[in-house]
C-alpha cells in the first residue's frame, strides 16, 4: 500500500521534474538542456534510476502534504498533486547545491558517474547549477495553478531561507578547510546549513501546502530540522566505520580527505593522541585503520552514535507532536527510518 | 530637479541593498558577508562609488515604477519607495552573474578591482555568486509589504524568466567561443539572454509595481528590451573603435579576446580578408590596428552602427508608447540616452 502510494508520488515527481528542465528544451539551447537532463540522470552514459537517485526530498515533501488530515481549509480528495511543483523545486534545489558542490570539492564521480565539471568544463558547470536554482524558483512559483498565491509567496519565502542557510553551510564548510582551531561548536552551524536546512524546508512547506495549523508546521519544520542532523551525524559515522559494501564508499574515506566530521571534531577537543596525528597533515589510505582505531579509542565513535541516537529520538518526537495521519503518515515514518538506519 | 529625485532613488537603493545583503551579517558567516559587500563595492581595498557602480538597472526600475500615472489602482502618493527591494533584487541578479561571468572568463579585474574569485578562490566565488541570487530571490519576496500576494508572485515569475535567460545567453557565449561557423543569426539570442533580459525585466516590473495597465506594461518591457539590443551593440562598436579615454578598456580589447560581436560576425559572414585572419587564431595586441581596418573596410563598422541606431530608434519608440509620465518619465529617457550615447 505505501508503496503504491510512494510509486505513485516517485512518477509523478519524475514528470514534474522533466517539464520544468524543459524549459531549456528550446532550439538553440538543446546541449544545454541536455546538461541538466544527464546530471538529473535521465540521459547520457549511465542514465537510469541508480544516476537519478531516489528524490527522497521531493517524497518526503510530498508526503508531509498528504499527511495533514486536519486541514484549515477543507477541500475534499487528497491534494498532494497539487504540490507537486514545489516538491520538485526542492530536487532542484538540491540538485543545484551537487552542481556547485562538486566543482567546489573537485569531486569527478558523482553516483558513479562523471560530474558535470568533468564532463564540459567548470565555467559551463557553474551555469548548469545557476540554470537549475532558477528552474527550482519558477517551479515553486508555478504552485499559484493550485494555491492562493500569499501561500506561493511564503513556500517561495521558506524556500529561499533554506538556499541562504545551505550557501552559509557551503561557506563553513570550505572556510573550515583551511582552520585548524575548530571545536565542537564549529560544527552545528556548517551540518545545519549544509543538511538539515533543505530537509526542514521539505517538511514544514510540505505541512504549509497541505494546510495544517501553524503549530503542525513548526513541528513538521523541527522534524525535518534534526532528521537532518541525526541524518549527517550517522553519515559521518559511517564515513568513517561504515562497511564499503553498504555505504559505497571506500572505507574511511572520510578520514583521508579531510573532512571536519563530528568524531573528528570530537576527538580533536581531546588534544590526545588522534588530534597530534590529524594535525601532521593528511592521513594516509595505509593508516586509516590505526587512526580510526585512536577516534576510537577516544571515545569518539560512541560519542558520535549517542549524538545520532538522541537526535533520532528528538526528531521522532516532534514528529509525534506533528502526528501525520494516515497512509502518507506511516510512510513518513518508514522513510525517516529508511534514512537514519542505514546499516540495517 | 530630475537629479533630486534619481538622488533619492539611488540612496533609497544603496539602503536597501546594504540591509538585504545583512542577512549575511551574523556571528558565524562575518567573513562570507564581507566577501558580499567587497564585490558589492561597499567594503576592501578600492571601495566607493567608483567600485559600486551608477546601479542603472535599478534606478531604471524605480523611474519605471515612478513614471506611470493612470493607475489601475490610484492610491495617491508616488510610491515608488514600495518598489525598492525589487529594484535591489534586479541588481543583486546583476551582481551575481557578475560574480559568475568572472569565474568563466577567467576575468582578474572588475571596475579596477581584484574579482571575487581572485580574492578568495573559485570555490567561494560561486557561493558568493550563489548568496547574491538567493538574496535577490529573498529581496523579491519582500516586496510582500507593500504589494499584494498576487503582483508580487507575478514580478517573481518576471525576474525568474529573465534569470533563465541569462542563462541561456551564458551558454551560448560559453558555447560559441568553440565554434567557427558562426552568423549573425547566432548574435540574437546570445545578446537578447545576456543583455537584454535584464533591461526588459527592469522596466516591465517597474510598471507592473506601478500598476501600470497590461499594455503599458508590454511597451515598458519591449522599450527595455531593445535599449539592451542597442546598448550591447553600441558597446561592441565602442570596443572594437571607442577612445581608451572614454570606455577605459585598452582599444579593441574586444579583438584581442576574440569576442563573438556584432561586427565580427558580420565580417565572418563576408568571408573576407579579416574572416580569413579571424580563422588563423588569436589577434594579437600589435595587430588590432590593422584588423580593425580590415573590419571597417569591410563594411561592419558601418553595420553595426546602423544597426544600433535603428534598435534605438525602436526602443524610443516603444518608450513614446508607453507614455511615461512627469519628472520619473523625462529621467527615464535622460537614462536612455546616457546609455545609448557613450561617446557623447
């Protein structure tokens, strides 16, 4: 049942996604679109589901709205369809953040694939991002077809709020690549705008465009907030101790390339024996299983799945407060889990 | 007089500029900010008029607003300070692609100063060019405080096209720097995304804030529209044969960069001596004398001269059509002509 209903949710985002980046389909701009179509995953050498990747933002979005049965205005049957064009905008959002990102970290494969950069170039790649935070704000606009547009102005509001906190986690993250004086607190800050930040935004616009009262809203946007967080802390976790076969990645790749992680900040605070090695410049591939062992050892992996755990456990409460109803309900629930249970 | 009230327009602006980019301006993002308001000209090394600019797309925005009279809805006093954080929202989308074009021409210098991305990297530019066109997004929104719901959406949906736009004119500028087939049927649509869109949404919002009817609202945009063509065409006469005093770029710098302009690709279509120098690569610095003698003998210098004037002619056209009205609508021709005759 859930199933069909996410099925159901899955196409109709991939057909609202695809008329958006049509609006490049246009006769003198068609390798331009086609830019978008393959970093969306729809074309090109590799082009198919695994490249797309499983919208889970625009899901989630979608499902907040159909979960709200308490509606300030009733209007009849199930309305989700309705929203659809913000629930793309947010993929499109995200999917420009990728963009940028990986020309930012200088990353050449993304799910297994050439990066846009790679591909045509940084200059291009740039306008391949720019163009699609663009389609993101015309798609969100176009929700006026089945909103009253003050509620179009506040989704759009929301929207934009969340793209300034992720520019703000994208500026931490980078600036904190040349610190070596981060704490802890450093931390919060950079995982908020980076990725909690977007998914706040697909739960409380989700719960907006489903009409719930404000006080719903507010706990759909704080279930969103720290799914994110537990989300990033357990990723973090992972990047470091996680099983290849399960995360895709090469085990502790985190540590090699440096990245200012929750364990890592952790044990940096404890000045030991993790922090003297981390301080003497890269780690090595050769040593990633001696270093994981001190973050270990200082307490940093059991401190890192407490901090997931009780994150999880303040994100699920107030998703209880938001008590979503019905069939979208459970499945909020179950994709909650599908996200922060990665292991199992 | 006309001075006075372009005076108030322009401090009213700068104002609203400096509080929207202070969204930025909290604990954690202090240096991200000040890169905002460094390539904004406010702060850094060389800061001050000369670095900000004369923000001619906003004033013409405000004159815009400022010129309709037969309101749709009288609501008697001129309210074109309502409209100033739309006009910010124009330039801070100016800024942005300022910002990016920087990063793809491999540009070290804007208006005499170190671009954004020589000062902090190509990493940070982006996200600085990122946050300008979020706040331009969340400057448009707010115009929610003094418009209803319903025209605000319509002057975002406004902005969001002409961003598209831009868009597309980057890539096709980006794309025609590898192509030797080129005609002047290519120019159109590079000129129209890059230049024109711009100046169209500039003054078609500005009577669409000023409730302006539907038809003055088509003429304000098709004036804006065709002043961008005439400009972009003036402009490339200027840097090919503009006085170095005048335009402060080094003489037919534009050759040296083998820009795809108007007269360039008249001549290419000729397939004359200069296409035939064209085609063998780079102008060199000692050449452009004798290029842009091929050039002129072929006929382009005149062509596109021709072609300027009789765009401007359109524009004023469109101008008298849309009737703009008192002080704002003498300023907004005053402006007209400040771009269109750079010489004088």
């Amino acid at each position: 049942m859930s199933n069909t209903l996410q099925q159901s949710m899955f196409d109709a985002i991939e057909t609202e996604l695809k008329q958006q980046v049509n609006r490049l389909d246009q006769p003198h701009t068609q390798p331009f679109h086609e830019m978008l179509t393959y970093h969306m995953g729809w074309t090109g050498e590799g082009a198919g589901a695994q490249a797309a990747g499983k919208r889970i933002r625009p899901l989630l979005t979608l499902l907040s709205v159909a979960s709200i049965e308490n509606k300030k205005e009733a209007n009849g049957s199930n309305n989700w369809l309705h929203a659809v064009s913000l629930a793309a905008s947010i993929e499109l959002v995200h999917n420009f953040s990728l963009v940028h990102d990986d020309i930012q970290d200088n990353s050449e494969l993304r799910r297994g694939r050439k990066t846009a950069w790679v591909k045509w170039g940084a200059p291009m790649a740039i306008n391949v991002g720019d163009a699609l935070f663009v389609i993101a704000n015309q798609a969100a606009l176009s929700l006026k077809a089945h909103y009253p547009a003050e509620i179009v102005v506040r989704a759009a509001e929301i929207l934009n709020n969340c793209c300034l906190d992720l520019t703000r986690g994208q500026f931490l993250d980078m600036s904190y690549e040349e610190r070596n004086d981060l704490t802890m607190e450093d931390y919060w800050p950079m995982i908020g705008g980076k990725t909690s930040a977007l998914l706040s935004a697909c739960t409380q616009i989700g719960a907006l465009l489903g009409y719930a009262q404000e006080e719903a809203i507010e706990n759909y946007r704080l279930f969103g907030y720290h799914l994110g967080l537990a989300f990033q802390v357990q990723d973090d976790v992972l990047g470091i101790w996680g099983d290849e076969s399960v995360t895709g990645k090469s085990a502790a790749s985190d540590l090699v390339e440096g990245k200012n992680s929750l364990p890592v900040l952790f044990a940096l605070e404890k000045k030991g024996e993790f922090s003297k090695r981390w301080r003497q410049g890269p780690i090595r591939q050769d040593e990633v299983g001696y270093v994981s062992g001190l973050l270990e050892n200082e307490g940093a992996k059991l401190y890192a799945e407490k901090t997931s755990e009780d994150l999880t456990q303040k994100a699920l409460g107030y998703l209880k407060d938001a008590a979503p109803q019905g069939e979208a309900g459970k499945a909020i629930l179950g994709l909650a889990n599908t996200l922060l249970k990665r292991k199992q």
